[in-house]
C-alpha cells in the first residue's frame, strides 16, 4: 500500500514538474530573445542641424517606448574617440568601419550583425516610425504602426 501511495503522491506532483520546466523554457528564450535584439546605429556629429533633428526624434518618449525591449539604440560621434562599449572600438573607428560619409546615417543591424538597413540623411518622423515598424521585430504590434503598402 505504501508503494501504491507512493506512486500517487508523484503523479500529483508531475503537474508541478511539468510547469516548472515551460516556465524555464520560456525563460529561456525570452532571454535569448532580449539578446537578439536589433540594434540602430546612430551615427551623428556636433553642430550637424539635421543629426540634431534625428536626436530629437529618437529622443521622443513614444519612440523611445517602441524602441524599448525590441531594439537598442546606439549613438556615435564620427568624431569621437572614446570606447564605444557596444562596439568595442571608437567613433572614428566606426565610422571608417561602416564606411560613413556623411551625417546623420542610420544603420539597422541583426543579432547577427548583418547590416538590415542604411538610411543616409534625416527622416521625417513618420517615415522613421513606419521604418521601425517594418524592421524590428515585435514593433509591429505597437500602437502607431501603420499598414505600409508593399515590402520591402
């Protein structure tokens, strides 16, 4: 009888064992996911009016709510020379990297550091929005993305 008890009081606790797996698993690739996420190269320099004019609109609180979870955003001087963390060189280095020829640029990259988008020069608002929303992943559910026609 005790081994027929025995026997009951595991089948009880499967359930538990079972939840507490997915919930490992999904813990998992949630944070696989935070660490794939893309990141926007923002590449600017002092005194520029149209670089300032992009600050300014990835500055914005809903932009930066979009940006938040789904991308990071990454400013660089193309005259800095300080250690970008993120990169693991200079401005200057990233700029002579990515091939930068003029200010503002904007480059979408991938988990995997594949160059998704080059944007040279400034963008309207609108425009900038509809690009995160087709580019980043998990974006698209945010209040604000519109249904764009076409793909790209």
């Amino acid at each position: 009888m005790a081994r027929g008890l025995q026997s009951y009081v595991n089948m009880k606790r499967l359930p538990f064992i079972f939840i507490w797996v997915i919930s490992a698993l999904i813990f998992l690739t949630a944070s696989k996911v935070c660490a794939a996420e893309t990141r926007i190269l923002f590449f600017y320099q002092d005194g520029c009016h149209w670089c300032a004019q992009m600050d300014k609109i990835l500055r914005e609180p809903d932009m930066e709510r979009i940006l938040q979870g789904h991308a990071k955003l990454i400013r660089i001087n193309v005259r800095g020379r300080g250690q970008i963390n993120a990169l693991g060189q200079s401005g200057v280095g990233a700029t002579k990297e990515f091939k930068i020829y003029g200010t503002p640029t904007i480059i979408f990259m991938s988990a995997e550091n594949k160059v998704l988008l080059r944007i040279p020069g400034a963008l309207s608002r609108q425009d900038f929005w509809d690009l995160i929303c087709l580019y980043i992943p998990g974006a698209k559910l945010a209040k604000g993305c519109r249904e764009v026609v076409g793909t790209l």
